[in-house]
DNA sequence: TTTTGTGAACTAGTTCACAGCT
DNA sequence: AGCTGTGAACTAGTTCACAAAA
C-alpha cells in the first residue's frame, strides 16, 4: 500500500496534487540531520518514539510524515538508519548534488558563500553575482568566482544552477529575482525583506530575519506586562 | 508524554494564556512593513481588502489578527495608517528600542552586525562575542566590537541586551545559549542548524538555512518527475 | 513482545458571510 | 454606500489508539 490515492473514487485530480505539506517536508531534513548523527555514532535502528524524543515531536507524525514516502520501517524493530538516512537523501534530492548560485556579494552573500555547513549535505554554491566593478572577478575568501549578474544566464547554463540565493538590498530583490526566473531558475531562497513575486512553478521560499526578530520582541513585550 | 500532560482540569495557568499564534505574530511584523512604506508614500487610510491584495492574504485574516489587540479599524473608511503603524510597533514592542548582542563574530555574524535593516525598526546591535583571541577587542566593518563572551554577563548588565543572536558553529551552539540563559537573556534567534535546548520561559526562534535549502530541493526533485 | 502504518478524533488556523457601525 | 469585527463553517495539521506484522 505504498501511495494509493483514497477518498473520490472518481473524481481524481490531474496529476498528483502534491500532498505533503511544507511542513512535512522541513521535518524530513531535520529526521535526516539526526540520521546522520545516529549513522555517524553507529546506530543501527531507530524507532519513531526514539526519533521523536530528540526533539519534541509526536511519534505518529513522524511515521506519518515517512509513510507518505513508502513503508520504510520494520515492525517490532523501527527504522533501519543508514536504509531510512538513503531513502530522505533521495526523497529530498540530495543523492545528486544540488548547485547554488548567491545573488549579491555583500556582507551576507559572502558569509553564505563560505558557510561550510551545507556541503556535506550535497549542496555546492558554484557562483556568486553582484553589479559592482570592484567586486566582479574576485573570489570569496572561501574561492567562489564572483560574476557579473549580466551573465547570469551563461554561468547558469553552464554550471547547471538550480538553486539561487537572494542576498541583495530590498531596493533591488524583485529585479534580481525576476532574472533570475528569466534564467529558468526554478527555486529561490529569499533573504531580503518584503514580498517578491514569482510566477506559478517556481518556488520561493523566504527568510526574513526582521519578521524573526519582531516575533522575539513581541514575545518580550507581551512577557513584561503579563508577569 | 514528551511534551506537557493534559493540564489538571480547572488547575489552568493564571492570566490569560496568550492565544496569539506566531503566525500572527509574523504577519503583524509584515503589516507593518507595509504600513511604514505607505506611510512613506503619504498614504491616509488603507483598508485590510487593499492590504491583502499586497501580499497574497485573505482579509478577513488581517481583520482578525489586528483584533486580537484592539479595535483599530474605522468602519467604512478602513485603518489609518499612521495610527495602525505607532499601535503595531507598540504591540511588537519596537516603540522603545531592542538590544541585541550577536554571538560568534565570523562571517555570519559579521554579516549580522553590520546588516542595516533592522536599525530602522528599532533593533540596535550593541556588541558581538567570540571566544578568539585575535578577534577579540577588534570592530565589526560598521564598528560594532567583538568581545571575549567570557564577558558576556557583565555586557548584558551593563548593555541592557534583550536579544542573543546565535551565529556560532553548531557543535557549540548549546554552550553558548546556556551561556546566554544563564545571563537571564529570554529571547534567542537561532542560526545554528540542529535543535538547541532552552529553558520554559525563554523564547527560542531559529533560522535553519539547510532545512530552507533542502525543501527547495525537495521541490525540484517532485518537478522532475511529477510533471 | 515491540513497533509500524493508518483511520478516526481532535486541535489549530483560515475563510466565509453578514450584522452593525460610520 | 463602504468597511470593520466576528461567529460559523471549513480546511489543514496533529495526535490518538489499535490492528497487523515481525
């Protein structure tokens, strides 16, 4: 019974309307983040009850979230790590890497490039772009080229970008965007500030650290007068 | 039973237990956003249809939310904007401002201090912290200076810092927001992937860049074969 | 036994739709 | 007329609880 479509009989939708929500999705990364730890320590299997303690999350949500994937456990036993840890790398598209590209060599964009956190997961960032003179042709410290954003449409084909970081100032994030959907980008994450528009098809996912430090300081704010 | 029992039946917690989700919290940071460009561009009153239509939100939601804090509408002309705006940086505590002390003084966290975007909501960094000689004493490129963290309870005091920032590497991360806790901070934005421990009372919000990363590519491996 | 996979029950969040104010 | 504030209806997401498998 690995993905059999239940409820109208008759009445399917075209295609396969995406059923796994992005929260589901996020916590698949964070079920293989402690994966790879279990792998690492030698663990060999792991059960969703075990699983769910590390963080606070429910057992039955985590065998939910995998059970929209296929029967990947083994009852009266739990979850084969290193089979389960193969299975989300391949659900989540990292058995193929996937190539970044960083859209503004700024303080941010720089950081990013040389963060060295998501290589090992299977990203690579291949390319940073920004329109300043000085900044076109230089490296970051960690060696990624810096380009000239007009030829972000080469060095996309060229490296096979899938992904694009957008770390430029709000002032310009929609234009950046709109190049790089131009490019037949099809995934962005976003970190300036303010609503971007894509069209239907391409993903964008944004972090907005004002909007989290807002959240912070409403949570301070409320805590004053109500303690 | 990870998480809190059933609550004893009428032994429910004092006060009112605050029935504002962080989705609501989050939106209210985005209306304001949107109030201060309005307010900007000379903008008298706005109404929640013309504010939904901005980003793509239902009305009714935003009527809601603004609702749970007051009655700030008029009816038949809409919110004045001007007053919406001084009543939503009061509820998101912004009116007076917020101290926030980054830990760790690499490259994000550089990045993070010298990043404009929030000093015009009312965030101040006052200081960052390492735990690297070298770096130690030295600024930030915007000036803001690096001190030992094992000086971090006395800058707290003496800084009135509300805010911790956590841009350190992740297998030090628990170490330093127990430093952080311990020094009575309540609120912490998170950077470092993984989950962090923190006590009841203190708010935990954390930015986890390869779970961002790794849903965009979850997005792209469904594409590929789905459609 | 133990632990999965999953319908059913429940809870949280969103949208509808309309009474009532200006 | 126009628009808010809000109960009711709806939708999405989580947790429960148990039959079935190893």
């Amino acid at each position: 019974m690995t993905r059999e479509n239940k409820l109208p009989p008759e009445e399917r939708p075209r295609a396969i309307v995406e059923p796994v929500s992005e929260l589901t999705t996020n916590r698949l990364s964070v079920y293989l983040r402690c994966l790879n730890a279990l792998e690492t320590s030698g663990v060999r299997t792991i059960s969703s009850q075990a699983l769910a303690e590390q963080f606070h999350l429910n057992a039955a949500q985590i065998r939910k979230d995998l059970a929209y994937f296929g029967e990947f456990g083994v009852r009266g036993i739990g979850y084969y790590v290193t089979e389960l840890r193969r299975h989300l790398r391949q659900i989540l598209g990292l058995d193929r890497g996937v190539r970044v590209a960083i859209m503004g060599a700024g303080n941010l964009g720089l950081a990013l490039a040389d963060y060295g956190g998501f290589r090992d997961d299977g990203f690579e960032i291949v390319a940073l772009f920004d329109t300043t003179k000085d900044k076109i042709g230089r490296r970051s410290r960690g060696g990624v080229v810096i380009y000239d954003i007009r030829e972000f449409r080469k060095i996309v084909k060229r490296e096979a970008v899938q992904v694009a970081v957008i770390a430029v100032p709000a002032a310009s994030a929609q234009h950046v965007v709109n190049i790089v959907v131009g490019a037949g980008v099809k995934a962005i994450l976003n970190f300036s500030p303010g609503a971007l528009k894509v069209p239907r098809g391409v993903k964008l996912k944004s972090l907005d650290l004002t909007v989290s430090l807002e959240s912070l300081s409403f949570f301070l704010a409320q805590g004053e007068s109500g303690e």
